[in-house]
C-alpha cells in the first residue's frame, strides 16, 4: 500500500473551496433564510385560530418530519419539474435543475424544523405583549411584526443557527443529484486521484471545524443576547 | 351619552362563567374604581371593553361605538382606548422612545417626528424625560408603568383603562405612579381602574364598582360605597384591606 498522499489537498485546495465550498455555503444560506421565513409563516399558521390554517400546518411539519431527508431530495427531483408544469399548464415537465431543486427542497424540509422552534418562540413570548400591541391599536400583522417575532427571533436565535449547523452538515446529501457541493467535490478528487482516506478525511475535518466553531460562536451569542426583562 | 356603556354583559370559559349580566356606565370625565377579591372578574370586565376578551352575551358601546358589532374596526376603537397592565407590558426589544411613537406611527400614521415630540411631552410629564434613549429592562417596575401610562397617553384617548396598575410594583414605588394618575382624573380624564388602592378611590373616584364572583355586587357613589356598603360580601372585603 503507497504511503499518505497528502499533497492531494494542497493541488485540489481552490477546486474544493472555490467550487464546493461556495456552493455548500450558498446552499445553506439560501435555505437557512427561505426556511425561516416559510417556517415563520407555518409557525403562524400553526398557532392561528383559523382551525383548518393550523390543521394544514400541523399536516405539512409532522410529514417533513417523518420522511428521510434523503428521500424527500429525491422526491422533489423528479416531482417538482411535473408540479411545475401542472402549475403553470404547460404540457411538458418544467426543467428545474439539481441546483435550484436542491434549494427548493431544503427550504422546504428545513421549514418543517424552523417552524417547531419558531412556534416555541411566539409562545414564549407572554399574552401581555400581545395585548399591549392590539391595545395600542396595531392589528395582528402588526403586532407580530413589531411585538411578537422580534423577541421571539431574538429569543431563539441561537437554537436557530444550531439548527442551521445542521443544515450546513445535511446539505452533503445533494451528492445524490450529483452536484458537486464540497463533499461531492472532495469525493470527485479522491476518486480521480485515488485518494479516499485523505480526501475523505480532510472533508470531516473541514466539516468538523466549521461547525464546532459555529456552535462556539452560538454559545457566546447566547449570552450576549438574553433580552433583560 | 356615556362614554363607555356595559349592557348586561356574560362571558364564560368554557362552561364555567366569568362575568355575569355585568351592567354599567362611565360618563366622560367621571373615574370609576373596580375592586373585589381576586378572580371576581374585575380584570375580565375591563379587558372586554376594548374587546381584549370576547364575550359571549350582552353589548357594550364605547364612545357611541358598538364593541361587540363584528363590522367594527377593533383596531380603530382600541387605538383610542388608554390601557395600562398590570405587568407594564412595555415592549422590551424597544427603546423607551420607540415604546412611545410605535402605535403613534403605525396606527395613527403619525410622522416620526411629530410622534417623538407627542411622545416625549408625555414622558415629560410623568417625569421620565431623562431616560429616553434606554431599554425597559434598566428601568423600575414605577418608572416602567410611568412609561406605560405615557405610551397610552401619546396616542390621545378618550378614555383610559387600568388593569390593577400598580399590583406588580413594590411598596415604596406604588405612589408615584399613583400620582401620575389622580394627576390625570384631576385633568377630567376618562378612567376605569381595577384597583385595590382604596385611597385612591377615595381621592378621585366618583363611583366604585364592587364585583364578586363574576357580578357587580355593588355600583355605588364613593361615599355610599365607604360610608355604607350595602352588600354583606362588600363589608368583609373593605374590612379585610382598610385594615391593615
């Protein structure tokens, strides 16, 4: 068996960061911000006195909830191109793209997740602030845009970007679309190179450090932000 | 016309009946005081006059305007419906300033300016104007319910409502928001309070409301309601918290 090779990161060091890791990044962000703001909007609906409102958000988080990742990628790769085309009448299947697929599907799945920690938000924040909104005036929209996300958001942003750490780690799914985000980069080099255990290991590392440093970041975050009452 | 018109008003949770065939006037100008024991229903009927809480039977017009009407424009009439909270309710991810022009702003379409200028003379006026620029959470529980009085103040209400205002405050800060407050019926405005503070009522109330178990058991002028309280239930709840 040859020795480590581990100048195979050092020659694939910009294809892996350049290429992957930008995508891996995009990819989370997108999906970090259309999955909070879908999963505002479901905790919402959740929490609304409109039953069937609440009936349908409860249907769409506890579905996302018990279906593998893995297996709603798949499914909205080849769905959405038909839902496309039921949606705007046309008569062959919407080309979507893996990319714009894998965007969709994360904001959507992620939404599910996002919901459950804002709709522990809204409901931390107490019945009083509620009323002082409508007593002043403001109508439910504006109260919740004023009075009730704000705190809520603020209350919950550190379990929020937790849970886009894991977002971040999830995205590696995409690989099934093959889309070369930075583990399906890493794993293109090693096997052109013949290099699966650097390559492999290097990519864990890399994951590692990100996210352990994003949850030390969270964790002295939370202690800055706690709203003084 | 009275300014706030209750007409045997019922609401229940559940099967269990909070309030029960309420009925009662407050004339512009007059300060009416609701006391009685605790879950009598006193915060409940004055939650249901800017319709904070539904109700289920009876009608109540406020300022000529039907609350429990489902064509009236809630929002409308509770922008001119002073309410001060037991627990402030100040909003605490705002600046004192902010609290003060926010529903200047968003409800009354107030300029920026004009509402910090409303907003600051009534923060003047409970003598808060030094603490403008901070958050609610580096001010007292008085200097925050003063703060709240001038946020509902801001806003130019007809008429004001006080949910035991000064219940969550400690001792010695109770009487400064109490001033605030004989300095506003002494100006002739509108007010319910839901208090125990007998000493206010005696100072400025016209009538109190005595409630027990979800019914007005009393609705007296002050000194009837002191001098001789008629219901049995009223003697026992006066002698228990004027004597101590």
């Amino acid at each position: 068996m040859d020795a480590f090779d581990w100048n195979v990161i050092n020659r694939s060091f910009v294809y892996l960061f350049k290429e992957g890791m930008t995508f891996t990044l995009t990819l989370t962000g997108l999906a970090a911000v259309g999955g909070i703001v879908f999963g505002t909007l479901l905790a919402m609906m959740r929490l609304s006195s409109f039953k069937w409102l609440s009936l349908v958000a409860t249907g769409y988080v506890n579905l996302m909830r018990s279906i593998p990742l893995l297996l709603v990628i798949f499914w909205f790769y080849f769905l959405v191109p038909y839902i496309g085309a039921w949606m705007t009448g046309a008569s062959r299947p919407i080309q979507v793209g893996a990319i714009a697929s894998s965007v969709i599907t994360f904001t959507m799945f992620e939404a599910a997740y996002y919901s459950e920690i804002m709709r522990a938000g809204i409901q931390s924040i107490p019945r009083g602030q509620v009323w002082a909104g409508y007593a002043l005036g403001l109508d439910y929209w504006q109260t919740m845009a004023k009075i009730v996300l704000p705190q809520a958001f603020r209350n919950m942003l550190p379990i929020l970007l937790t849970q886009t750490i894991i977002l971040f780690q999830d995205t590696s799914l995409v690989y099934v679309l093959s889309i070369t985000d930075f583990l399906g980069a890493a794993s293109k080099v090693a096997q052109r190179d013949g290099r699966l255990v650097e390559m492999y290991l290097f990519a864990a590392l890399v994951y590692f450090v990100v996210s352990f440093g994003l949850s030390l970041l969270v964790k002295r975050l939370q202690q800055k932000i706690a709203i003084v009452r | 016309m009275p300014m706030i018109e209750m007409k045997d008003v019922s609401k229940w949770y559940g099967s269990f009946q909070v309030l029960k065939d309420c009925t009662t006037n407050v004339e512009k100008g007059e300060v009416i005081v609701v006391c009685g024991p605790s879950g009598s229903g006193k915060s409940t009927l004055i939650k249901v006059v800017n319709a904070l809480e539904p109700f289920q039977k009876g009608d109540i017009v406020v300022d000529g305007i039907k609350v429990n009407d489902p064509k009236t424009d809630l929002p409308k009439l509770r922008a001119r419906v002073g309410m001060v909270f037991q627990n402030f309710e100040l909003f605490p991810h705002l600046t004192i300033t902010e609290n003060l022009t926010l529903g200047q702003i968003k409800v009354l379409n107030r300029s920026e300016d004009e509402a910090v200028t409303r907003g600051l003379k009534y923060l003047d006026r409970v003598g808060l104007i030094s603490q403008k620029d901070k958050y609610p959470g580096q001010l007292s529980g008085g200097q925050q319910q003063r703060v709240a009085i001038a946020r509902a103040l801001s806003m130019d209400p007809i008429c004001m409502l006080f949910d035991e205002p000064t219940s969550a405050l400690d001792p010695e800060m109770v009487n400064e928001v109490l001033d605030v407050m004989v300095g506003l019926a002494k100006d002739g405005m509108t007010m319910m309070v839901v208090t125990h503070e007998m000493g206010f009522a005696r100072k400025v109330a016209k009538r109190v409301i005595f409630m027990d178990q979800g019914s007005i058991v009393e609705d007296a002028t002050k000194d009837d309601f002191f001098g001789k309280p008629r219901s049995e239930r009223a003697q026992q709840f006066l002698s228990k918290i004027l004597h101590h």
